[in-house]
C-alpha cells in the first residue's frame, strides 16, 4: 500500500506491507458434548469458531447433512465467528449425534453432540393400525401396527380373546419407531381367526383388531380313516364311519352293492363332524342291510373311495349248542368325569343270541343322539356321548333267550367337574379426571369357563372406541377411555354358565380434581 502527498512545493510518499496471517479452522468454544430438550421445545446448539480465513459451517445429523428444507431448521453464522443450529418443536425423531465441521483452505475441525428428546408422556394411539390378512396354508404370516406412547407401552396379543404366546412357530416384533408385529412362518388352518392388540402405558389403553383369514391348498381327498369290515347281530344298530380331509371339502356318496344309498332319516341316517368324520347309522340291522358299503368322496382335485364288508348274523348259531344267557363278568361300578363321554362293554355268551334290554334305575333306556346300544354277538355295550350328572345311578343289563335270562347291574357315578363362577377379585368404586381411562378389573372362576357381559346402568356394554373389554385366562377387564362426565355411573360384570352367575358391580364418578 502506498499514499502519495502532492502540492506545487513537491511531494511526499509513504509506503506500508499488509500481509494476512493463515490460520486453520479452530473452536473457541465446542458444542455442549450432550443435550437433553423436552419435546416440543426449542433445541439449540451453539459454538464460537475462529480461522483464517474465516471457516464456512455444515451441520450434520447422524451422519447426514441437514435437509434445508425442513421448515423448522435454523441455521445462523454470526461475524464474530459464532454458528448456532436451532430446530423448533422438536419431536423424538430429532433424536441422534449432531456433528458440527467447519473449514478453510487451511483444513477443517468438527465437534459432536449428542441430544435427547424427552417425549411427552402421551396415551397410546396408533399411526397405522392392524389389517385382515388372507394367508394360505404353509405360507408366512405377518400383522404389523404402528403406535405411539410414552412411557413405553406393554404391547399384548390376543386370538380370539385368549392371550398369544412368543413360540418356535409365533414372533413377535417390536422395533424402535413404534413398528409392532406378529409373524407366523408357516401358518396352519388352526391360525385363522381374530386377532387382537393392545397397547398399554400408565395414561390409558389402546386395541387394533384384523381378522386372519387362512385358505387351504386345493388337495384331493384322502382318507384318515377307512371303513372297516363290521359284524352286527340282527335287530342291533350299527355304526359305518370314515375320516376323510380334502380342499375343497368332498361330497360323499355312500353305496350298497353299489347303489347308491338314499337315508330316510329312520332307518338309515347319515351324520357328519367338522372335523371330517362321517358316518351311516342303521337303527335295526336285518339280513337284507348285508352286503358291500361304499363311500366315494369327491371334489374338483380328484375322487377316492373305501369299502367294507357289513355282516349281518342270524341270532342262532347253528354250528354251536344251544345255551341260556351268561355273563362272563358283570357290569361293575365305575365313575365317570361330568361331561366327558362313557363306553362300557361287556362280555356274554348265549345261543340264540338273547334280546337285550338295559335300564337305569328301572327306567328302559332307549337309543338316541345321546346314547348308543350294541351288540356283535359277543359283547352288548352302552355309549353316552357325555355324561351328566342326572346320568349316575344303577344301569341293569338283561339278556333273554329261550333257554333262559341272566342280568347284571352296577352303579355309575358322575364326579362333578362344572362349577358356578365366583369372583376371586372384584373391582370397586372408581374417582377419575376427565380424558383419563377408568380401568375395572376382575378375576372369576368357573367351569365351564363363564361367559362375561358387562353393563353401564343397566345396559349391556359392547365393545366399541368408548368400551374395551378383555379377557385373559380367568382374569377380566373394563376399559373406559377418554372420560367424560357422561362415563359416571354404575358399572357391573355378570360371569355365567351352566351352573349360575356371579356378578360384580362399582360406581364410576368422574370429578375435575383427585
């Protein structure tokens, strides 16, 4: 640099060197190492940098430059080397390790800090609930929800009203994020159904609920069970059963010497189960029901058929004397469980074959859908599809022929397994603040397993956005949500079976102030 005085005396010169000193990027001050901000407020990170020249700034987010444009992003750079980051309302995904670089042709420098975002404490609710799966047979199967709560939510599933439990066969996910799942590599039939998920913190109770649908394979059909080559003696009933599985389910046809058989509803009936068992039933045999039976099942994959010989055998055998009836042993006392199935058989010998007659407490005992009576001419028997507790007493046997009778009897007792429902927990009375969740919870025994309907007033509750009702083994649960001054009231849980009821009952007041 150089100034030149001039004037018509002369002039004077002045000169003078200015030379830039070179300085690499450096902090005066560093960012704070770690930030904690409550959600919804302001962040800021702030440093005082020098260099020379004067060092340009980035900011960095978990490895990642900012986005410029997200609206609530500040980034400032003050003359007197002062660089400052702020983010309005910051929310938990402004989590992570903040990197600030600074640089000049000199090099570069950078600092890190790592900040925190305390959530408000929220009720959970979910961002993307559950949907209806259709899934078919051997194939994966995947529900996914996402939620938002704090503090963390306790997440549980639930088919068909009864808790799912984490196994080789069923995973649960629960990623950060809020992402929830529940997957099944290679569902079965037995996975179709209902499926459930709550989400649960300390501020209230969300559920989501997606039916599951599961579609079988196309297969032809193929028998479990075949027909099995049957002996009966004249005028006893007799019972023809196969099991067969197919998709779609087959048709049956049933056959005689090979027509077809047509049921009258009397004489022949034919009975099927969901679980793909079938059966023709004959009440009387006679000599004319002999012969081959057949069943043909079918479906659009293909067809499959089973026969067997029936023989019906005269009550006289001629290649054997003559004799009275005799029990080789006679009924004996047993005891069976309420509503489980009875089978007695017992062991005789007479020629003709006698009539038999069986009573219980003197009382005829007759074939019906409960109740089944054989004989193969060896054996008579006595079926009851499920025992209760009228059915104990003393069951007889008489076997008549010409030549003579004999009979036998026993006591059959019925051990009680059903019991009425008790409350072995019971809710009361219940203040809470408007917004907030009431919770009733109860746990009740009984068997069979009671049905549990709750009320407001009066009014059967069902589930709905205002009611959540729960069960899990023997404990149940109420959940009112978002209480209203309208919610107040009298709440009761009615458990019923078979055997009675059992109620529960609390009011509910919803007041400004706990």
């Amino acid at each position: 640099y150089k100034v030149r005085a001039v004037s018509l005396a002369g002039e004077a010169v002045c000169e003078a060197a200015i030379t830039l000193e070179q300085k690499s990027p450096g902090f005066a001050h560093k960012l704070e190492r770690q930030k904690d901000v409550d959600e919804g407020d302001l962040l800021e990170l702030k440093a005082k940098v020098d260099g020379s020249p004067m060092p340009t700034a980035k900011w960095f987010k978990d490895g990642a430059p900012l986005s410029p444009d997200d609206s609530r992003v500040q980034q400032t750079a003050l003359p007197d080397g002062t660089v400052k980051l702020s983010i309005d309302h910051v929310t938990p995904a402004d989590c992570g390790a903040y990197k600030l670089v600074i640089s000049n042709p000199h090099g570069d420098s950078s600092a890190l800090c790592a900040v925190a975002v305390n959530p408000t404490p929220r009720k959970p609710s979910f961002s993307q609930e559950l949907e209806d799966v259709k899934a078919v047979v051997g194939q994966p199967l995947k529900l996914e929800a996402r939620v938002m709560a704090f503090p963390a939510p306790e997440i549980k599933w639930f088919k068909d009203g009864l808790p799912v439990r984490p196994s080789q066969a069923v995973n649960f996910v629960n990623q950060p994020g809020g992402l929830v799942g529940l997957s099944i590599d290679c569902c079965k039939p037995e996975d179709a159904g209902n499926y459930s998920l709550t989400v649960t913190n300390r501020l209230g109770e969300v559920a989501s609920k997606a039916k599951v649908e599961v579609g079988q394979k196309e297969r032809k059909p193929a028998f479990i069970a075949e027909l099995q080559p049957t002996k009966v003696i004249e005028g006893f009933p007799v019972k023809l059963e196969v099991k067969i599985l197919g998709h779609p389910p087959p048709t049956l046809k049933w056959t005689h010497n090979g027509k077809e058989i047509v049921p009258d509803g009397q004489h022949i009936r034919v009975v099927s189960q969901p679980d793909g068992t079938h059966a023709l039933l004959i009440d009387r045999a006679a000599a004319p029901d002999a012969g081959l039976y057949g069943v043909v099942a079918a479906n659009d994959r293909g067809e499959t058929a089973s026969n067997a010989d029936l023989t019906v055998a005269s009550r006289t055998d001629d290649s054997t004397p003559q004799e009275r009836p005799r029990f080789i042993h006679g009924l004996r006392d047993l005891t069976a469980e309420e509503g489980q199935p009875l089978s007695v058989s017992v062991p005789f010998v007479g020629n003709p074959v006698p009539e038999v007659t069986w009573t219980k407490d003197g009382v005829p005992l007759k074939p019906s859908e409960k109740i089944r009576l054989t004989c193969d001419g060896k054996r008579v028997g006595l079926e009851i599809s499920s025992m209760e507790l009228p059915d104990a007493g003393v069951y007889s046997i008489k076997l008549v022929n010409p030549l003579g009778e004999d009979s036998s009897d026993g006591n059959i007792n019925v051990r009680k397994v059903y019991s009425a429902p008790t409350f072995s927990q019971k809710f009361t009375d219940l203040q809470q603040l408007p917004t907030f969740d009431a919770k009733f919870p109860a746990r009740v025994f009984g068997l069979p397993f009671p049905e549990i309907t709750w009320y407001k007033d009066g009014a059967a509750l069902r589930p709905s956005d205002k009611y959540s009702i729960k069960r899990d083994g023997d404990a149940a649960c109420l959940y009112v949500r978002d209480l209203t001054p309208a919610d107040a009231g009298r709440y009761k849980c009615v458990a019923r079976n078979r055997e009675g009821e059992a109620t529960c009952e609390a009011n509910l007041e919803v007041v400004d102030k706990m």
